[in-house]
C-alpha cells in the first residue's frame, strides 16, 4: 500500500509539480529498530525528491489501534531511549530535514482513567538535549505525539515545548463525532420511533427528524468543537 501511494505522488507531481500527498506515517515500530529505520531510510529516499514528510515512529505505543494489541507489551517498550532517537536522525537527516519522530513515552492508544497511564513528556526534551550535544544546535527533532487523546493538558504543554509539532486524537474526534448522535437521539427520541407519528400528533411526519443529514450535522457540530480543542491545545488556532 505504501508503494502504491508513492507511485500515485510520483505520476501527480510529473504532472502537477507537487505530490499528491504532503506526508505519509509509516509505522514500522513492531519491527527491530535497524529494519524499521532502514526501511524508512528506504522509502524517504524516495519521498524527499517530491517534498514529502514522512513521519516514523520508533518505540510501542500502548493500547489497540487498527486490531494491532498492544496493551501486554512490557512498561520499559512504553519508553524510548535518547540513543534510539538519534539513530532514526543518523539515518534520516542526510536526506532531507522533512521528517518528523514519533518517539515512545508513555503514549498509549484510546482513553484511560488518569493515573492509570504514565506520560513522560519531559522525556522529550532529554532527547533534545541529547542531540543538540552533539550537533550544536537547540531542538533538532520534529515530534509527534501519538495517542493524545485524554491527555491532561499539563502534558501537552509540556510536550509542544519539546518539540513536538503533530499530536493524533483520534479515539477522542471517535467520541465526539458519537455524542452529537447521542445527544441528538435523547432530545429527539419521541421523533424516532417511527416514519409517522410524534407528541406533535399521530400523524405528523418524522422525516426532517430522520434524515442522516440531520444527525449526521449534529455530529460533525460536536466533533468540531473538539477540533477546536485541540487547536487551542497545539496553540494553532486561526492560523
């Protein structure tokens, strides 16, 4: 799939100067860390002719996504190493700087009580740190945040200031999107019990009731307003 995408970005930027595509995530991290920078080596090869960012990720983020499970994975996988992420930067930054890291700590997939998962943001600048020794430079690494969602906002803060410039929410917008269907069906449940027939009389339409058009707007109202959330927490907004 991942070739296949590539050679669409390839015939798009022929014709068009530009990818089809600004950036693509290739998740390798179930793999041994030198196969899985080897590989991104590989294909950002291939990318940075056609300015596309690639966005790796080394280290296990815990929890299910996509059927994958790893919430039994042991709490130290949980955690990346200062030396793994300069490995992906000895592999990748002779190619181009258009790559982002999606580092391990602590991230987990899906929503959890708090307490019951340890973030370590700050972990982030000690990487940092560790590469800005040895290059001579202040905050060399682009971040992604993996499994945001839930995360209290302390956590976030602390990892924009360490560089981090992506963060996924996906099981939250999941949620968001459901609760404005949620929500609408409570109000409106007396509408929804059938075409015809409501408290307004056994024989008035429920049709304007119904339609996905209608609950489905109500959704995407409730999921933007958790987009805008996260604008406001990534510091993005009206930009």
């Amino acid at each position: 799939w991942f070739d296949g995408m590539l050679a669409a970005d390839e015939a798009f930027f022929k014709a068009h100067g530009e990818p089809l595509f600004s950036s693509h995530m290739l998740d390798l991290s179930e793999e041994p860390d030198e196969e899985n920078i080897a590989i991104c080596k590989k294909y950002f090869e291939k990318m940075a002719p056609l300015g596309l960012i690639l966005e790796m990720e080394i280290g296990i983020t815990g929890g299910v996504e996509d059927g994958v499970d790893n919430s039994g994975v042991s709490k130290e996988k949980l955690y990346s190493k200062p030396e793994d992420i300069w490995k992906v930067w000895e592999g990748l930054s002779p190619i181009s700087e258009r790559f982002t890291i999606a580092a391990a700590f602590g991230n987990v997939h899906g929503v959890y009580k708090v307490g019951n998962v340890q973030l370590r943001p700050e972990l982030l600048e000690q990487f940092q740190k560790y590469a800005e020794e040895k290059l001579g430079k202040p905050k060399p690494y682009f971040f992604v945040f993996h499994g945001g969602s839930g995360s209290e906002k302390h956590h976030i803060s602390t990892a924009l200031a360490a560089g981090v410039v992506k963060m996924n929410v996906d099981t939250d917008t999941q949620w968001a999107y459901w609760e404005g269907l949620k929500n609408f069906y409570k109000s409106k449940e007396a509408y929804l019990q059938g075409q015809i027939g409501n408290p307004e009389g056994e024989d008035k339409p429920n049709k304007s009731y119904y339609d996905p058009r209608k609950w489905v707007r109500e959704s995407e109202l409730t999921m933007a307003k958790r987009v805008k959330e996260a604008c406001v927490d990534l510091k993005n907004q009206n930009q």
